[in-house]
C-alpha cells in the first residue's frame, strides 16, 4: 500500500541492550528535563493576587454607571436586552417619584435589572447599544467563579456603580 | 375611473380617490408616509407635509406640471396623472426637511417613551431624517397631563397632526379636548381640566402618532419588543370587541385595536376592553399578530415564517403571510 505520508514510523520490538535495560541513564536524563524546568520561566501565575496584563479593549465585568451627579443613568429602555444575542438581561422598569430626582437621572428607572452571568458571552453589544451611556463592560473586572447558579445573576445590587462618598483627588 | 403613473408604476383607480390612496394600493416601498391622514377619520391630512409628493404631469387633458410639491393626502387624483415620490430628488429633500421641522421641538427621549418601537415618527426619521440636530434653542417644554384615569398627554411630544381632535370629534359623543392657541403656542388641551370620559376615548391613543396620549394602564409596564401580540375578540355589547393582546407569559399588558400595515385602526374598540379587560380569561385568543419582520417587535421572536401555508395543514388565519404580488 502506498504511504500518505513520510512521518510514519516503522515500530519493531528489539531486544533491549544492557544500558537499556538498567534504566538508570533514562533516569538521569528524565531527571535533567525536570531540573532544567525548575530555571525556566514559570507559565503560570498567582491568580488573584496577581492578573495578567489585558488588552485595552477588554471586555469583563458589566457595571452599571452614575451621571455626574451620583445618578443612575440607566433609564430601563431596553435596548441592552433586544440587543443580547444570548437574552442574558432582563429587567423592570418603573416611574421616579418626586424626591428621588438625585437617584436617577430620567422620569423613568430600573427597578430591578438583572445580567445572568451564565448566558453572557462578554460581546459588548449592550454597551454598544445603550442611548444613556449607563452600562460598560469594565477591562480590570471578571466575573469570578462560583458554586451556585443563583450567584451568577447579577442583580442591581452588584451591578450599579457604588456611590463616591469620599474625594479620592 | 382615473388611470395614473405612480413612480412609473400605472394604476387605475375611482375617480376622487387620493394620490396617497391610489399609492396604497400599489403599496410597498413607494408608498409616501403619512403622519396626520388618517383613513378612518374623515377631514385629517393637509397638515405635516410629509406625504408630498412631486405631481409631473397634471392629468391627460392639461399635462402642465403642478408647480409646487402637492400634500397627497389631500390632492384627488385626475386621470393621466404622472407622480413622482421615490424617484424625485426633490420629494426627497423636501420630506428630509420636514421630518428636521418635525423634529426641531420634539425631545429625544425614546428610552423612556413608550411609543417607542411602534412609533411613526421614530420610523419616518428613521428612514428620511438626518441623524444630527441643527437647531440651538431650547426646545419647547410642557409639564404632563392626566386626562382622565386612563391616558396621559406629554404635550412636548406632540406634533399637532389633529388625528386626536378629529377622533374625539368624530367617535365620540361631546367633544371636550382641542386645540388651544396658534402657531408655536398651539397645543392639545382640555377646557379646565375636563376629563374625556366617553366610552370610545381611549382610541385617541391608538391614532396618536407619536408617544403624545400614551395608555396610562400600560406606562412603563415593559417595552413594546418584549410583548407578545396576539389577536383575540370578546363579546363586547359597546364594540365589535375584535383586538389585539400585548402579552408576556400569561399577562395582558396592554389592549389595543388592531392597526394594519399603516398604523390604521380596523375597528375602534371601547375604554372597557382597552383598559379593564387584562386577563387572558377574558379574551378568547386567535393566534400570533402578524408583525412585519423589520419591525423592532419581531425581533427576538423566534416564530416560524409561515409562506407556504398548504404544506402545514390547519395552521391559524393569523400566521398567513401577506406575500408582495409581483
């Protein structure tokens, strides 16, 4: 039969010399691959104390933002979840009452506004789709690993941007 | 009868028939958008001049060209007549400019409108405006209004297209909502507070072009996009009760008439089965609303286009398609 390829290789069982079948210069040069591995450079590294440089384009971890005011711009439209194509966020929308003007930007808000981390493949169309500028995709978070399902639906409670109560600059 | 070319299209209509008319019945793209004309109410149209349309040739007895663009919603049709709508560079032009007047006091605020996605304006500047804004001043402000329990009026979203006055003057009994002031300083109002309480007054909702008179049972309960419409009818002693269900999961969230391909009512229905009728125990259910495709509502509905009906046997009247003729 003709070969498809040169790279088969014959396999015959030979009778094993007397070095051979010592097998303590196999040992030593076994052990000399392991030694040269303890000076190389290491592969891995101590996640979470240490993360890996990311591109700027990165996209982790939503984020619900404020206005400059401390308000939440997200006025519930839905354009973010007809936009999803894996139908990750759902979300309730309901009508500002007088005196909550310093919560939230529009006459209309999210009540409640959920991202199921599960569904969500980090595409970044909602950010693109939003008319608020209210939800981005942050480059320095990631969605951590966890033992419940219910702990990957991310509610507004996770999601929003926390209040600056203190000057940083 | 009157046999004219619309768009190098020829059809003959009867005589007295609109320019408009006898475009929709060509229909497809080249039929002119029309925000105020509105079918079932008798004297709309004349008033956005969105519809013009560019006459070429007057009729076969004086083939004069028309010498200004003509509003097509009110121009009778006469025999011979050459049109031009989407061939004409200056329709074009001209229907750019008056969707920027339309848009020049009409805020931007879909994301919390509920018109949006079903909105005319939001199609027609859509498809004809321009995406920027040249206008510096500010935009004129109105402070909302309840009329009555059921329907709120954003008067900075209206665009004085009269289709409301006109239903309120025509369906129902006593008239009490008009137009106030002129000009800059006209808008929508009702004498001192005078609530519309006439069974049919929910149906200046449904005429409404814009999010102007929105269903106060319905405001802010979802979008548009995320309900599933469905139509359905009820014994109704005030109205043929014929409508269509906005619905999630097993809620009703809104009623309304059903509206065909140009946001036209078939049939007024009354404020009962429009605002008290939200439970699908009321309503006996015919099948899925056929939806255009390019619509927003359709997306993310993954039902089956149904095109060639005889394969599947038995299939509801609401899933047919209406296929162009060509």
């Amino acid at each position: 039969m003709e070969l498809l390829s040169n790279r088969s290789k014959n396999v015959a069982q030979k009778e094993m010399t007397l070095s051979e079948r010592m097998y303590l210069p196999a040992i030593a040069q076994g052990l000399g691959i392991t030694i040269k591995h303890f000076f190389k450079k290491k592969a891995t590294i101590n996640y979470p104390e240490e993360t890996r440089q990311r591109s700027d384009v990165w996209r982790g971890l939503h984020v619900l933002k404020r206005d400059e005011n401390g308000a939440e711009r997200c006025t519930a439209c839905g354009l973010c979840a007809v936009a999803c194509p894996a139908e990750a966020i759902t979300m309730t929308a309901g009508e500002r009452k007088k005196g909550e003007e310093h919560l939230y930007r529009e006459e209309k808000y999210a009540v409640t506004y959920e991202v199921n981390m599960l569904r969500c493949i980090f595409c970044g169309l909602c950010e693109e789709a939003c008319p608020k500028a209210a939800i981005f995709l942050q480059d320095d978070k990631l969605a951590p690993a966890r033992y419940e399902r219910e702990e990957f639906i991310y509610g507004k409670d996770r999601l929003v941007e926390p209040l600056k109560t203190t000057e940083t600059k | 009868m009157a046999k004219i070319t619309f768009d190098g299209i020829e059809v003959e209509v009867e005589d007295g028939t609109t320019i408009l008319q006898a475009a929709r019945k060509i229909g497809g793209d080249v039929v002119p958008p029309a925000m105020c004309f509105y079918t079932p109410l008798k004297g709309s149209g004349g008033k956005c001049r969105v519809c013009l349309v560019k006459v070429t040739q007057g009729s076969a007895r004086d083939p004069r060209p028309m010498p200004k663009l003509v509003a097509s919603c009110i121009t009778p049709v006469q025999d011979g007549m050459v049109v031009e709508n989407t061939t004409n560079e200056d329709v074009l032009n001209a229907r750019k400019g008056i969707v920027e007047m339309l848009l020049i006091n009409h805020p931007l605020d879909c994301p919390i409108c509920d018109q949006a996605g079903e909105c005319d304006l939001q199609n027609l500047s859509y498809e004809h405006g321009v995406s920027a804004t040249r206008y510096e001043e500010p935009r004129r402000t109105f402070d909302k209004v309840d009329l009555g329990p059921y329907i709120q009026l954003h008067m900075t979203r209206c665009i004085l297209c009269y289709r409301c006055v006109y239903t309120a003057d025509q369906i129902t009994d006593k008239r009490v909502h008009g137009v106030l002031g002129r000009g800059d300083a006209a808008e929508i109002g009702t004498y001192i507070e005078n609530v519309i309480d006439n069974d049919f007054s929910g149906n200046v909702i449904d005429v409404c072009p814009v999010g102007a008179l929105t269903d106060k049972t319905w405001r802010f309960k979802n979008r548009v996009w995320f309900t599933k419409p469905l139509n359905a009818h009820r014994d109704c002693p005030t109205c043929s009760g014929k409508v269509t269900l906005w619905s999630r999961g097993d809620q009703v969230l809104r009623v309304t008439a059903r509206k065909d391909e140009y946001a036209e009512v078939e049939e007024f229905i009354c404020n009962t089965c429009r605002f008290d009728k939200k439970e699908v125990s009321d309503w006996t259910i015919e099948g899925p609303r056929n939806i255009d495709r390019g619509s927003v509502i359709s997306a993310n509905h993954y039902e089956l286009p149904v095109v060639n009906v005889p394969i599947v046997p038995n299939l509801p009247k609401s899933t047919v398609k209406k296929m162009p003729t060509e």
